[in-house]
C-alpha cells in the first residue's frame, strides 16, 4: 500500500522556509521540497544529506584524462608518429607539454557530460519518465513541502493538518 502524502503549497519561498522550521521544530520530518528555483539553506533545514556528486565527477574526470591519455600515446607516438616543429616523437614523456592543453580539454569535457547524464538519471529527467512533482504550478511560481504519513508515525493527520495550517499554506492537499 502507498504511503499518505499531505502537501502543504505556498506563493513565496520565505513562508515555506518559516513553515519548514516550524514543521522541523515540532517534530515532523519533511520529506521533501519542490521549488521552482532553489531555496538556499532548505537542505539544512529540512535534514538532506549531502551527496557524492563531487566524487562522480573526479571520477568521471579521471576516465577523461586516461582516455585522452591512452589515445594521445597511441595515436601521436606509437601508431604515426609525425615530426610536428621538430620534437621529438620517441616517448610519449618528451611530448608531454604539448599534450597538457588537449588533457586538460578532454577531462572536462568527459565530466561535464558525464555529470549530465548522472543528473538526468538520478532525477528521472529522462524523455518518457513520470514528471515527480505533486502540482504543475511548483513549476512556476509556487512551492510544495511533502509529508509522508508513515514518517511522522505518533503524529496523527488531523495534527499535521493543524500544524500545516498555522504556517500560511495556499493551499493542502493529499495523495
């Protein structure tokens, strides 16, 4: 059986900050935010860890630089090798301070777009894929805070609707 969801919408970011920490403060965990932009120190609020993005990237950069790397040896010094302003072709170490500009350009972009798909993925952004967010207007101008009943299990609906409503909502509805 799906969990209860209570949404709870405001027309500005600051009433649903207020109505985070108030929500925070009695004990009600907030599952999630949705938001047309971002609301800075939301994640601090409502309890989001930090991810390993920072990580995928580095690692992602890392497969760009041996790639570019492995392709720089093989295609300049050992497949043909070509005498370009008189340097030398024999090892790839004599070459290298040419090759620093095409390193540095293939590792970003290799964790550029990498980073990319890991955000498509990740947030189910996807041609095809369900849209997530509980009302279309949290794509424009307003913004959803997300209860889920089974988190906030001593606290009863009819409570969370009372707490709900002393933070200013436009508007509560469930799913």
């Amino acid at each position: 059986m799906a969990d209860k969801i209570i949404y709870a919408m405001y027309d500005d970011d600051d009433k649903l900050m207020d109505g985070a920490k108030m929500l925070v403060s009695k004990g009600i965990h907030v599952n999630e935010v949705f938001s047309p932009m971002p609301i800075h120190g939301i994640d601090d609020v409502i309890g989001v860890r930090h991810t390993r993005l920072g990580i995928a990237a580095f690692l992602y950069g890392l497969t760009g630089l041996m790639l570019a790397t492995l392709a720089m040896k093989y295609f300049m010094i050992d497949d043909w090798n070509m005498n370009i302003g008189g340097k030398p072709s024999f090892t790839y170490l004599e070459n290298l301070p040419a090759f620093i500009p095409i390193t540095f350009e293939f590792t970003v972009l290799c964790a550029a777009h990498g980073m990319a798909i890991t955000y498509f993925v990740r947030n189910g952004l996807f041609p095809g894929m369900p849209a997530r967010n509980p009302h279309p207007r949290t794509t424009d101008d307003h913004f959803a805070i997300e209860i889920m009943k089974d988190e906030n299990g001593g606290i009863s609906d009819d409570e969370i609707r009372t707490i709900l409503q002393d933070t200013n909502p436009v508007e509560i509805f469930e799913k």
